[in-house]
C-alpha cells in the first residue's frame, strides 16, 4: 500500500520530511527479513474491520540505520472519512538493543566473548543433529592450559586474564568458522566441531597445541603456554550434550596426567578410572576424620655396625574395605585435591601427617633399644602427604641417632 497521508511527528521518529515520502510504498522502508511480516499483518488486519494489531518492524531511518518500531495497525476502511488503514508507531530500538545485549550476556562469557556453558550446549546440541554418517561424527575438545594457576599467583589476576583473551583469540585461530569455541570458566575452553569424525578431531587438536605453543608477552613478560586437550567423538546420535562433555574433561584429564601440552582420545576405561577416583577422593575425606593414615616404621641399619641408627616413617591408609594402602595408591590424589595440606582434625589425631603417632613410636622404640632417638621431619621426597613426605612407597620422614645420622646406613624392607 501506500501513504496517503503522514503526520508531521514522522519527520521526527524516521527523519525523513513529509513531502519526500508522498505516495511512496511501505514496503521500500520496511527491512527485507521484515517484509513478508508486513504483508502477513496487513492481510490480517484487512480482512477484519476495525480489528487493532500490534507489530514490531525494522524500518530504515534516514541516516540508513535500521530502528525498531513497535506499530499498531487499525481497520477503519468501512469509516468514509478515513477509508484506509491507520498506523500509530513509537519507536522502541533503545529496548531491544538492552534486550539483546542481555540475551548476549546471559549466553556469552563477559571476559572472551565467546559462547558460555548455556550456549554451548546448544551447538553441541546442533552438531549431534546434523551428524549424517559415522565417520562425519561430532566432535569436542575440552582445552585446560597448562600451569595456568602459576601465572595468576605470580603476575596476578589482571596478566592472567590478559592470557586467557589471548588464548581464546589463538584457540579460534586453528578451527573452522563452522566449528564453536566456548569458555566454561577458568582456565577451561571447549570446542564443538561438526562433521570431523576422529582423525579430523585430531587434526584440530594438533593446530590447538601449536597456536597456543608461541610466546604471549603479558605484563611485559614473555610467557610460554601449553595445554592439554581431551577429544570426545559422539558415539551416535542421542548422546547427551553433557555426556560427550563429561567425555571429553576426562580425556583432558588423562592428558594433563601425562605432563600436559598433549591430547588425548576418550576410551570408556578413562570414564570407569574417573569414576574410580571420585569414589576414593570421597573415601580420603572421610579417613581424614576416622584417622586412617596410620605410620609404618622401617628400620635404618649402620653396615659397619649393625645397629639401628634410624627409622622411616611409612604412611599407611588402612581402608575399611581395601585393606592396607600404599601411598602410591593415593598420595598423588592427595596432592591434587588439596588433601596433603588439610590441618590434622585435632592435636591429638594424626590426619594426614602422621607426625605424632611417630612421635609416639618412637619413644617406644627409644625405650626397648635403650637409645635416645630423635624425629626429623623432612620433604625430599618426590610426593608429600601433609607433613609426611613419601618417595615410591617410603616417606623421607625420618628418626634418627643424633650421634650417628652422618654413618651410611641400610634399611630394611617395608
């Protein structure tokens, strides 16, 4: 249709002047993906007299800006001295840019950019949909840099978040523009790749590694980055989008175990030991307050006299249903939990450090050797568990004959 008539507030609201829109067709400021809606409203609106209907448009200004305008239609064709349809509009751009900018926030991460968790769901959702064939699978990649928290407490959080905006910019680098790159949180990216199947996923994994491989200058410091990558290939099309996630954090995993600034393929024995080690991190809470690290004592021997100069104390877990753990059997889990540290649930309790029950021992064997032995508490040992440090099964705890610690000795078998 056309205007026949335009109220001098139109000058205000488009800019454009009355005279220059005389007889000039609606649809040529309309939007073109708004265009079809215009005509669907009309017809409607046509079709009822006196029927109101309110639209929101895309109109262009005439500064050739597109404004949003929230117009209400109305039938008044069966009124003589209107016969036609009259449009009242208000324009309402400044709304929907704070909508979609709060759309943006709730599905975007505030410091990157790019998708978070909410959103990432949603492509990986997409990706599995699309999947048309076993060897086109879905893939994703779940990227954790290397050393990441040393960079934080060194040079702060500023220069740590300054790595992370960079990391991000590196990571979209080396993927396609189909492929989705997200940040969970942290340190933690993820990656959706549609249609690779395993040895394009791999591919991707590799160019990870070297793009985020030279060194950033952040904070007038040069640094070096790695990171380790975890792929997940979807086994079909009805997995969940957080099983293949889960999936690919404990191949992530596997490849930080391995040293980091590597990937590694999801196998399900990955998923049983991940499952494994949540039920023993569970059960090393609780042997903290049941004081189930228990001291084993080992002898040190003098060769030349065959005397015992010193003992080693051997942390123990005496699990209620495994029976008695080496430390090699948990330490390690230890120390990446935070347990090691842990402060002993009370004076008297040994928790994790084992200090005074070895104490205790050895005052007995003090007595029943009728020497006087000392206890020394060291940390040269390659694990640590509190205080108590271990080195291969052996803590390097040691009690020792303040006479005789420089003699070489020999020690026993635990």
């Amino acid at each position: 249709g056309r205007a026949t008539y335009l109220s001098p507030s139109f000058f205000g609201l488009l800019g454009y002047p009355v005279s220059a829109l005389r007889d000039w067709k609606c649809l040529d400021l309309i939007h073109p993906d708004h265009q079809l809606r215009w005509q669907r409203v009309m017809q409607r609106v046509v079709a009822c007299p006196n029927r109101t209907t309110r639209e929101e448009l895309l109109v262009r200004h005439r500064d050739d800006r597109w404004r949003w305008l929230e117009t209400t239609f109305t039938n008044l064709l069966d009124r003589p001295e209107v016969a036609g349809i009259v449009l009242n509009a208000r324009d309402i751009t400044q709304r929907k840019d704070a909508e979609e900018a709060l759309v943006h926030q709730a599905a975007h991460d505030a410091l990157t950019g790019l998708p978070n968790r909410l959103l990432l769901s949603d492509r990986i959702r997409q990706a599995l949909l699309a999947a048309d064939s076993f060897t086109s699978r879905p893939a994703v990649l779940f990227v954790d840099i290397d050393r990441f928290k040393l960079v934080n407490d060194s040079l702060g959080h500023g220069a740590g978040d300054e790595l992370l905006v960079a990391t991000a910019a590196r990571i979209k680098s080396a993927v396609r523009e189909v492929d989705t790159v997200a940040r969970l949180g942290g340190d933690e990216f993820v990656l959706v790749c549609p249609g690779l199947g395993c040895d394009g996923a791999v591919l991707v994994a590799e160019r990870v590694l070297a793009a985020v491989a030279p060194a950033m200058t952040v904070s007038n410091t040069d640094l070096f980055v790695t990171a380790s990558v975890g792929i997940a290939l979807a086994e079909n099309r009805t997995v969940s989008p957080d099983r293949l996630l889960a999936d690919a954090d404990v191949a992530m995993y596997e490849a930080k175990a391995r040293g980091g600034n590597c990937y590694e393929l999801f196998r399900s024995s990955l998923r049983e030991r991940s499952i494994e080690r949540v039920h023993l991190e569970a059960d090393l809470r609780r042997a903290l307050s049941s004081r189930e690290i228990v001291p084993r004592y080992q002898p040190l021997i003098a060769l030349h006299t065959g005397e015992v100069v010193a003992f080693e104390a051997l942390a123990r877990w005496a699990h209620p249903t495994r029976g008695l753990l080496s430390p090699e059997g948990f330490i390690q889990l230890a120390e990446e939990t935070g347990l090691d540290s842990r402060p002993r649930p009370d004076d008297a309790g040994t928790g994790l450090h084992g200090n005074r029950a070895s104490e205790f021992g050895v005052q007995k064997t003090s007595s029943a050797l009728g020497q006087s032995l000392c206890a020394r508490v060291g940390r040269s040992g390659s694990h640590r568990l509190g205080r108590v440090s271990a080195s291969d099964e052996r803590t390097s705890s040691r009690v020792t004959h303040p006479r005789n610690h420089r003699e070489p000795v020999h020690g026993g078998h635990s």
